[in-house]
C-alpha cells in the first residue's frame, strides 16, 4: 500500500507501547485516520489525550481482542465513524516469563487467546471486509524477535510468536491475489509498558504458575526492555515497510548471530538426510493440494 493518506488504520494495543508509537506516526506523519483499540481504558485515554487539539483524525475504542462479539462491533463502529480498514494492525500482545514446566493451563490459555487467537480474531474480522471493498490494504502482525529464537523462561510467549509467524506467512501468499500485503514485524527490545503485561489477565485465568502484580517484578522486567528502540521510530520503519510491501519487518540486526545459528542447525538437519534412498522418489510426487 503506498499511498497512505486518508486511509483508515485500525491499531490493536494502540494505547500504549508499539502500537501508540503506530498511532502517532500513522496519524501524524501519514495523514491516516486512525483507530486506536484497547483494552486498557487509562491507555487509551492517554493516548486519545496526546492528540487532543491536533489536526489528526483519531478515533477510540475500548476492546478485548479475546472478545469475537465486541470486535465485531468495533468493525461496525469503525465504519460508520471512518470508513472500510485499511491497515490492520495486529499490535496487541502480552508477556509473561516463567520455565515452562512450572506454567498453569491458565498461563497457556491467556497468552494463546491473546497474541494468537486475538490476532486471529482480527482477521477474521477484518478480512472479509477488506477483500469485499476490493480495494486492496495491508496487514501489519506484530511477532518477535522470539519468532525466530527461543530464550529460556519466554516458552508460551515464543509459542505464540513463532504462531504469528506462520500465521503471517501464510496469510502473505493467500491475500496477493487480492493485492492485501501482509508484513509481520518481529522486534527486538522496545520500550515499553510490556512489563506489567500481567493487569490486563482476566480473572478466568487467574490461576498461575509465575508472578502477579508486582512492582519489584515489574521493575524488573522494564530493565529488560527499557534499551530498546523507541515506539515512534519503530513504527517510522513499519510506515516504509508496509509501503514496500515487506514480507519481514525486523530492524534488529544486533540477532542475527542468534539467528544464523538457529538457520544452520536446521539446514544441517535437513542435510544430513540427502543421502537417504527414498527422496528422490518423493522429490517427483512433491506438490501441494489444489483447493
Ligand atoms: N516491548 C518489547 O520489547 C517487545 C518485543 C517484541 C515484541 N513485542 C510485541 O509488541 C506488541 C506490543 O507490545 P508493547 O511492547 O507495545 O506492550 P504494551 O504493554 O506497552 O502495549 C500493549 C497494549 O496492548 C493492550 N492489550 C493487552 N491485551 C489486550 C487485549 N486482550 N485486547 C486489546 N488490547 C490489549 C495493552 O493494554 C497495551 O496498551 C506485542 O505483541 C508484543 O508481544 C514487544
């Protein structure tokens, strides 16, 4: 999608972290109209607060991505305020660290409906509606960098990523024909209010195998973040991205040694195998159903 102005962008997690940085630049910078969804109401006043008095056009909604009937609405809502979406921005995530054999089904669950199913959601949501407009759009689906590399005591948070990834890369090759690009931006170290990712976990998942709301952890865990990138530079990179058409958003060099490594043990699996006697046999019926 090059041409972005007066088109209509719809950010999940659009009050804080990386998706207000997406807010700002896409508004700002882009002339877009701009709809910030969120389940943190104080997030999204905040952020619908920065722009008061600005010549943008923004719009709020207070959303639970984990919530198919309230996302519908929030469609329909979008469209009478603004128009058809555009730009889906699969932003919204949550995090929590722990090793995986102390996890909770309740940890599963939480982290799967939200950075997975919530993505899902949007999809779902969205993409009929894109393809019915017939005007073509972009879907920007905010992974990480544990899309790509694992690290102990992120297992249910590198599950979902790696998801998002797979989900990205499909979506990619099945919505060209409809000239829908889909990007899937992974990044490294953002400073952020990810930290303190746990306020947002519903009560029906509340049984836990890691940490609550607690300040010491929180501070904690800003550390581990508060380096990275800034929101609004990040997203200035996922504006000329989503303009290219980017398969992968990954301004993170400073992982390609983690990467390569990751890419060599796999290539040198598939390798080892060349020899085996039944492969050219299966080289010739190798094809994939047509549906
Ligand atoms: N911060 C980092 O270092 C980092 C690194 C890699 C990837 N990411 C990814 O970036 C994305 C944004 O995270 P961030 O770092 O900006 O965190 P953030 O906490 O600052 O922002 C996330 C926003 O999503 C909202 N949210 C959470 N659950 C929601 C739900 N169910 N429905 C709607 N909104 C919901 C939160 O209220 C918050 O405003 C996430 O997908 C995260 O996994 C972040």
């Amino acid at each position: 999608m090059k041409e972005l102005k007066d088109k209509v962008a719809f950010i999940t997690g659009g009050g804080s972290g990386v998706g207000f940085g997406q807010a700002k630049v896409f508004a700002e910078e882009a002339g877009m109209k701009v709809v910030i969804a969120d389940i943190r109401q104080d997030h999204l006043e905040q952020a619908l607060d920065y722009f008061k008095g600005k010549d943008v056009k923004v719009h709020g909604i207070q959303l639970d991505i984990t919530d198919r009937d309230a996302y519908a609405e929030a469609a329909a809502e979008v469209e009478k305020v603004f128009g058809t979406v555009q730009l889906l921005c699969n932003t919204a995530g949550v995090s929590q660290f722990g090793p995986i054999e102390k996890a909770t089904y309740d940890d599963w669950d939480w982290q799967l409906d939200v950075n997975l199913k919530g993505m899902i959601n949007g999809i779902m949501t969205f993409v009929p509606r894109m393809i019915e407009y017939g005007q073509g759009g972009h879907i920007v689906n905010t992974a990480s960098m544990s899309a790509f590399v694992a690290v102990p005591s992120a297992g249910i948070y590198t599950t979902t990523k790696f998801a998002v990834r797979g989900l990205s890369e499909a979506l990619r090759l099945e919505l060209e024909k409809y000239n829908i690009g889909v990007s899937c931006l992974c990044p490294g170290g953002v400073n952020s209010n990810i930290h303190e990712a746990v306020k947002t976990r519903p009560a029906k998942y509340s049984n836990t195998g890691y940490y609550g709301e607690d300040p010491k952890v929180f501070a904690e865990l800003k550390k581990a973040i508060e380096w990275g990138i800034d929101p609004v530079e990040l997203a200035r990179i996922t504006l000329d991205g989503i303009k290219r058409n980017d398969k992968w958003i990954l301004p993170f060099p400073e992982f390609i040694p983690l990467v390569e490594k990751n890419h060599a043990e796999v290539m040198e699996a598939l390798h080892r195998y060349e020899d085996h006697p039944d492969v050219e046999r299966r080289k010739k019926m190798m094809g994939t159903p047509d549906f």
